[in-house]
C-alpha cells in the first residue's frame, strides 16, 4: 500500500494561511494499520496525534526519588548525569503513564515470557529488601536535565528513553499491579531500585551508551538496529503479507493465527546469497556469520549491514529469497549458497521465456506461495523443475560442493562468469 505522496500539501498550505491556529497532520491507512499492529500485537500504546505530550520523549516527566545522606550522585562531564534511587511506586506509575513507549530506543522491549523477569517479580514483591543488592537497576535517558538539589523529593525533566532495565521496569510494574496496597506499601519502604539518569550527548553517545550497558546481557547484534529506519521501513511494508518482519526479538506479543513472524536475521541469512548473488559472503549454512549481517562497515571491516540493509532493500525481494530457501530445503535438504545465487539466475530466464520481461521473481514467488486459490501441490512444480535443472547443470561442470571446475572449457572461471553465460 503506497504511502501519502504529499498530494495534499498545497491545499494544508493555503488553510494555514488563512488562519494560523489550523494545524494539519496527516494520517494515511498505513499510519492507522501500524498503530492498530502496535497497539493490538505488539501491545505498545501509539502515540496519540490529537495529544501534543503522549510521548515520553518529549513529555515533561515528573519522577519521585529518594533522598538520604550522600545518596545522589552527580557526574559534570562530557555530559550530566545523576545516580539517583527510586521506589517500586515511582517505576510503576511511570510504566502506566507512558508503557512501552518508554522502551522506543532501548535494543529491545520487556519479554513477556521470561523467567529472569519472574526472578525479579519475586525479588521485588518477596524479598524488597534485597532488590538495590540484586538488580543491576535501570539507565535512562533525558533530552533536559535541570539540576537536582540534595534535598529534591520530585525531580522534573524533558524527555525520557528508558535505554537499559527494560525488563526491570515491567517486571516491578506487573508486581506492583498484582500487589494489594499493604504489599504496595512493604515495597515502597524496603526497596530501593538504582536509577541512573544521563543527559542526551547526541545520537552516536546515546547508542554507544546503550550498547555498553547491555553488553553484559546477551544482547544480539541486530537489537541495536532496531530502530534503524531501514528496519522501521522493511516492517511496514511487510504488513502488506502474512509474513511479518520482525526487527526487535519478542516485540509481536501475538499475532493473527493467519500470521507467520519472521526474524530479520532469518530474512538477511539468504538474502545477501540469493538476492544479492554474493555466495561468498554467506557461510555454507547460513547461520554462522549472522552477526557480520548486523555489523556496518564502520564498526568492522567484513560488516554486511549496509549492503543488505539499505535504501534500495525491499520487503519482497527479502521475503521472496527466505520463501524459495525454505522450500528447497525442505524438499531436496541442505541447500549451498552457491545453489542458491545459481538458482535466481535461472528462475528469472524460466520467467522470461515463459511469461515475458515484465514478470517479476519475487513477485512471482510469493504469488505462489500467498495465492489461496492455488492448490499446494501445483506451487512447487516450476521451482522443482528449475532446481532440477540447476542441479543437472552443476553435475555435468563441477565437480564437488566447493564448485571447482573440471572441463577445460571452463578451466579459470568464476561462478559469476558462469551465471553470466548462461
């Protein structure tokens, strides 16, 4: 579903013009459906257009601390920061005013499901006074700072990220919530919840903060491109099937029972192979170099992100090659990246021949497997008969899974030379 073009913009113009207290903001379908996903699946509040400050990000956020002797620390520089306490109360009426919105910059949002969040429920509701000794606590992050007296109760500052604690944050406001009030009020008096609070020192600042203080948690690369525009991009456009992208592990609580999530790992694994035809950067299983798949250039030379994720990346061509990969695996096993890069080039000469150049691949492979009017059976048979193909061209030129060449005529080639002749 394309997005709104701007045809509007002329005519928002003129009303504004005509009266400087019009304001407009539009919101097309794809708007609407994102937030009813958001709202429904990933069980995350949207923003609300209609209220200015519905955003913790940009909110005026009241927050209650503990003060006793020596206990507020300050850090001048490069950039403010306090080390403050908080009692249970503080985090879950803060969760309920603004839910997961808090977590929009964090690698990833709270697991529903966890026992590690059940560890702290019990710490917190059980045994209060052991929290501050137990939980590594919470790191947040504000755009305004102001400065905090030592003799401060509430503290009031503009915007906030919650960017490490994610799971601590929702694990004392399911506690609390569960509490009764005599439980609500042992909780307030016996724990204390370590609260470091920094100011923002810019986009590169607030990632590397944010990397280092999951660095102790098994935090996967790909969490910290979560919020990467490409990956927002790619999970909107696959709203448009019933394969859903997902860019952050264990965002979708649940989905339609139509619905099958797919992990952005899983779509970059085959991609970089049969899309891009770059076999060579593909291990032979396609699962142990994943973290090259979420590493940019400028963090590490043999990075692939920002050659499979990028501006030209679309959904389709990433859902097209984890649909054919998952086939063939299942029917004919283990398949080579080689076969894969291979396979493309001659699936698209069987569409030529057959339909004409206007016949998209990708298209094609997911109408095969999306069209409900087909019948299972008569999906496989054309990518069968090309794979078949394949394999009958490989065994009369190569020799062995590593493709050396063995008839002098090809003495010397690469296999992008092949493809190419073919």
């Amino acid at each position: 579903m394309p997005p709104y073009n701007g045809g509007a913009d002329e005519a928002i113009k003129t009303f504004k013009r005509q009266d400087d207290r019009i304001d407009f903001e539009v919101i097309d379908i794809n708007r609407i459906r994102t937030d009813y996903i958001d709202r429904k699946y990933k069980q995350i509040t949207p923003i609300n257009p209609l209220q200015k400050f519905s955003n913790p990000e940009e909110a005026e956020i009241t927050l209650e601390i503990v003060q006793k002797e020596k206990n507020l620390i300050k850090i001048d520089r490069p950039f403010e920061a306090y080390q403050l306490l908080v009692r249970p109360g503080a985090i879950y009426r803060l969760f309920k005013a603004y839910g997961f919105g808090l977590f929009f910059r964090n690698v990833r949002n709270p697991l529903i499901e966890s026992s590690f969040n059940q560890e702290i429920e019990l710490t917190v509701s059980d045994n209060p006074n052991y929290f501050w000794y137990y939980n590594n606590g919470i790191t947040a992050i504000t755009t305004l700072l102001p400065s905090i007296g030592n003799q401060a109760e509430r503290i009031k500052f503009t915007g906030l990220q919650i960017i490490n604690g994610a799971q601590t944050v929702y694990s004392i406001y399911q506690a609390y919530k569960k509490a009764s009030p005599i439980q609500r009020e042992k909780m307030d008096q016996d724990a204390l919840v370590a609260f470091r609070l920094l100011r923002s020192g810019g986009k590169d600042f607030d990632l590397d903060v944010t990397r280092y203080t999951n660095s102790q948690n098994p935090v996967n690369h790909r969490d910290f491109k979560a919020n990467d525009p490409v990956q927002i991009r790619l999970q909107n456009e696959s709203f448009d099937t019933k394969y859903w992208y997902e860019k952050r592990r264990g965002e979708f609580r649940f989905t339609p029972d139509e619905v099958k999530v797919i992990s952005n790992e899983s779509f970059g694994e085959v991609y970089v192979a049969y899309f891009l035809q770059k076999p060579s950067l593909a291990d032979p299983d396609l699962r142990n170099q994943i973290w090259k798949n979420f590493s940019s250039r400028n963090d590490n030379p043999n990075g692939n992100y920002d050659l499979i994720f990028n501006d030209k990346t679309k959904f389709k061509d990433l859902l097209a090659s984890n649909l054919i990969y998952h086939f063939l695996s299942r029917h004919q096993g283990s398949i080579d990246p080689y076969e894969l890069a291979f396979f493309k080039t001659i699936y698209a000469r069987y569409l030529i021949d057959r339909f004409g150049m206007t016949c998209n691949p990708s298209e094609r492979i997911i109408y095969l497997f999306e069209d409900n009017n087909l019948k299972t059976d008569s999906r496989p048979v054309e990518i069968l008969k090309c794979f078949a193909f394949l394999k009958s061209y490989l065994s009369e030129t190569l020799v062995n899974p590593k493709y050396t060449l063995m008839t002098p005529a090809l003495e010397g080639k690469t296999w992008e030379s092949i493809i190419q002749d073919l």
